[in-house]
C-alpha cells in the first residue's frame, strides 16, 4: 500500500492501514517535522476524529471563547469546556506522522512522487531515487497537487486564497478566545488564534477576491490592533461542496485536501483530513484482504461513505456561504443574534451541525430585538487588543 503525502490526512490514513497489519509505504516531499500555511485550528470535534489523546505539547492552546464580528459589531461567547484548540502544524503533523511510524508505516521524506502508473495488478509511483509497487494507493498530497490527475481523477474544486502569518508572542499570554471576523459581502474573513508562544493571524478570500488578500488582510491587522507580521505566506485552500467528482479511480483513492475538503464557511480541513483518512483506511483495507482484483467494486464504498460524512456536511456549508454572499446585510445582523455564535461553537465543538445553525438563524429571523450585540465604543478601525483578552 503506498500513501502519498505524509499531511493529517496521510498520516491517519497510513496509521489506520499499518496499525490493521497492512504494509504501507508513505513517500512526503517535505523535510521531516515541515510545516504547512494554517490558524492551527483544531476543533474538538477533529480532536475526536482522531480516536486517540494527543499530548498537550501538541494539541496546543485550549480555546474557550468566540468573538465574532460583523459589520464592526461584536459578539463574544464563552463556554466552561474548549471547542477548539489553536495546534502548531509542525508539531501536530509531526505527531501524526511519527505515530504511521509506530504502527508500522514506512515513512519516506524529502521523497516527492513524480509519477504514477498501473499495470494490471499494480501501482506503481517513481521517485527520484526509484519506483515503488503497491497493489492500492491513497493520495494525499494536499490542494493543487498535480498528482490527482496522474492518478486518474478528473476534480475540480474552486480554491480560496489565505493570506496568514504567525507571529512569536513568547512572553505575552495572548488568551483563550478566537476573534473571527466575517465579511458576508462575500470577500472572505479574518482571523486572529492565539497559539502557543505565537498568534496566527490571516485572511481568507472567496475566489473572485484573491488579487485582494493581502490589503484585506493589512486592513484586517489595523482594524484589530494586531501586531504587523515580518513574514507571511499566501496559499489556497480547497473549497468543498457543490460539483463532486468520483473520489476513487482504478486501485486509487484520494483523501483531504486532494479531494477537495474544507469547508468553506469554518475553513475546517483537519476534520475532514482526519475522517477521509480514516475511511479510505477502512475500505482499503477491506478490499486488500479481498482476493478480487482490481477491487474497484470495493472501493466504490469510499465514495459512498464519503458522501454520506462528509459531503453532506460541505454542502451544507456552501449553501450557508451563497445564502450568507447574496443576502449578506441580513445575515450579518442574523449573526450577532443571540445563539448564533453558540451555534458556531456547536459546529465547531461537533455538538451541532448546520441544520442547526439554520434552525437558530429562522428562529432569530422570527424573533424580534437583536438582544445584547455589543456595539463597540470606537469605530471600527479603533478597536484594539485592549478591548479583551485576545
Ligand atoms: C491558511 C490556511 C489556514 C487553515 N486553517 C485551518 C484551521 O485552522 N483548521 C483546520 O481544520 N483546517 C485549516 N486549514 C485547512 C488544513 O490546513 C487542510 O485541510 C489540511 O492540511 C489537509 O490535510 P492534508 O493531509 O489533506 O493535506 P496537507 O496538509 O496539505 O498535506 C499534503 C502533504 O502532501 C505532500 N506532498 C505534496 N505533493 C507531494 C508529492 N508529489 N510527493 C510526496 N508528497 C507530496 C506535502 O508536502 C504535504 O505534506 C487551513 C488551510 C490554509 C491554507
């Protein structure tokens, strides 16, 4: 069995094989202990996709509150227990990769795959230092990468474009609450996660808004009093939903950002990583103790079983963000009604989905007064890091 990429989704994937006695090779490109442009953002409903405890060295700083503004008004919301925690992505993937290793795999870095090709009984992908034969692959190898269509599949999914820095923040306590602040007009949102000894700090844009990351993301910065950062990276991220595209070719199946995973309202991708891997695990590893081959009839399960969970869930979410683009002064007022930023915690916790959120906004619809929206006392570009924890 040969895994390409050694990201989240790799890594549970080869994990799941190695640890149920399959043989796995994972090939990554990068070095040992690479990072990847991310907030860092790990929900409690990814940690729980995992299936095991991570050390708090890796899991990161325990979030317990929200503050979500929209249009210059905020609205902060803060629970007893974390939903989310804000993780390092060299520690985390390194984590994630050293256990494949433990339960068997054979990890290769600083190994790209280059190419893939099938005989009848085989696959088999080259390297610069050689080829490799296996009788299934898994491709993980992260958004863009040219390798999908190697491999046989024909996705397309519209990409966002990120623009984010992670600043150091060693001697300051940078808090427990995540501020995210919405554009429905549809240009994208902003972020600030206070990790570990560092602040991650970002812009996401809707595709037509690319070109404008970095000055959204500058003004972003301004309007929240947030440190300028010395380096930044800008890099795109997979929008899922909407025209889906078969996830298995021949003896192929292709996993997380690959396939196109993120939702695109949250910008969550470690969740779906985490789940893809797990599944595509399950159905190859059902299909290599089968004696049939090619196994594609087994391994159209993966399709299934990725439309049913997750899927469903990422076209929830675009939905939410083409409802939230065209009527955006409405939902922008809907947001800061009161149990709407409890609801995105729900999603985000996984105690809630967006059947959910929907049900709040009609309610909220419904319900008069806009209860107790905190307007800022400065105008927007006024509001700095001393209005709160963050
Ligand atoms: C700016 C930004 C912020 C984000 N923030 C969050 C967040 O807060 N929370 C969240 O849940 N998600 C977030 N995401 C999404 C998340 O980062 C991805 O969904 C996640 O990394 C997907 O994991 P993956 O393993 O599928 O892909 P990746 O993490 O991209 O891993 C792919 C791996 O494949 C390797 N590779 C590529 N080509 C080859 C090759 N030819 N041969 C060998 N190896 C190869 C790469 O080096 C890489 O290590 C964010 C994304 C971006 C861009």
């Amino acid at each position: 069995m040969i895994v390409i990429g050694g990201g989240p989704s790799g890594a549970t994937a080869a994990s799941h094989l190695a640890g149920s006695g399959h043989s796995v090779l994972v090939l990554e490109k990068g070095p040992r202990g690479r990072s990847k442009p991310c907030a860092g953002g790990l929900t409690a409903q990814a940690v729980r996709e995992l299936g095991f405890h991570l050390p708090s060295s890796v899991l990161g700083r325990p979030i317990y509150s929200l503050r979500l503004v929209c249009c210059g008004r905020t609205r902060e919301v803060r629970r007893k227990e974390p939903f989310m925690w804000v993780t390092r992505r060299d520690l985390l993937d390194l984590y994630l990769l050293d256990n494949a290793a433990r339960a068997g795999a054979t990890v290769r870095n600083e190994e790209a795959a280059i190419d893939i090709s099938r005989t009848n009984a085989q696959v088999t992908v080259t390297t610069r230092a050689g080829s490799y034969s296996g009788r299934l692959l898994i491709l993980a190898s992260g958004v863009r990468s040219g390798l999908v269509r190697k491999a046989g599949f024909s996705m397309t999914t519209p990409l966002g474009w990120c623009t984010v820095a992670s600043i150091p923040t060693p001697h300051t306590d940078p808090g427990d609450t995540v501020l995210v602040e919405y554009d429905f007009g549809g240009k994208g949102y902003g972020w600030a996660f206070p990790g570990v000894g560092h602040m991650n700090i970002g812009y996401g844009c809707h595709p037509p808004f690319a070109s404008q990351a970095n000055n959204l993301f500058e003004s972003f910065i301004q309007r929240h009093g947030l440190p300028k950062p010395q380096a930044r990276a800008f890099w795109p991220v997979p929008l899922g939903g909407g025209r889906r595209f078969a996830l298995t070719a021949d003896s192929a199946l292709v996993v997380g950002d690959a396939a196109g995973m993120v939702d695109p309202f949250t910008g969550e991708g470690l969740r779906y990583a985490f789940r893809s891997g797990r599944l595509a695990a399950e159905v190859a590893a059902a299909a290599l103790s089968a004696y049939d081959y090619p196994p594609k009839s087994d391994l159209s399960y993966y399709d299934q079983a990725c439309r049913v969970s997750i899927f469903r869930e990422l076209e929830a979410a675009r939905r939410v963000v083409c409802v939230a683009s065209k009527f955006h002064r409405l939902f922008e007022e809907l947001m800061l009604r009161p149990g709407m930023a409890e609801s995105i915690q729900d999603l985000l916790s996984g105690q809630g989905g967006y059947g959910s959120l929907a049900i709040r906004g009609l309610l909220c619809m419904f319900s008069t007064g806009s209860g107790a929206v905190k307007r800022p006392k400065a105008t927007t570009s006024e509001v700095s890091q001393g209005d709160g924890p963050l």
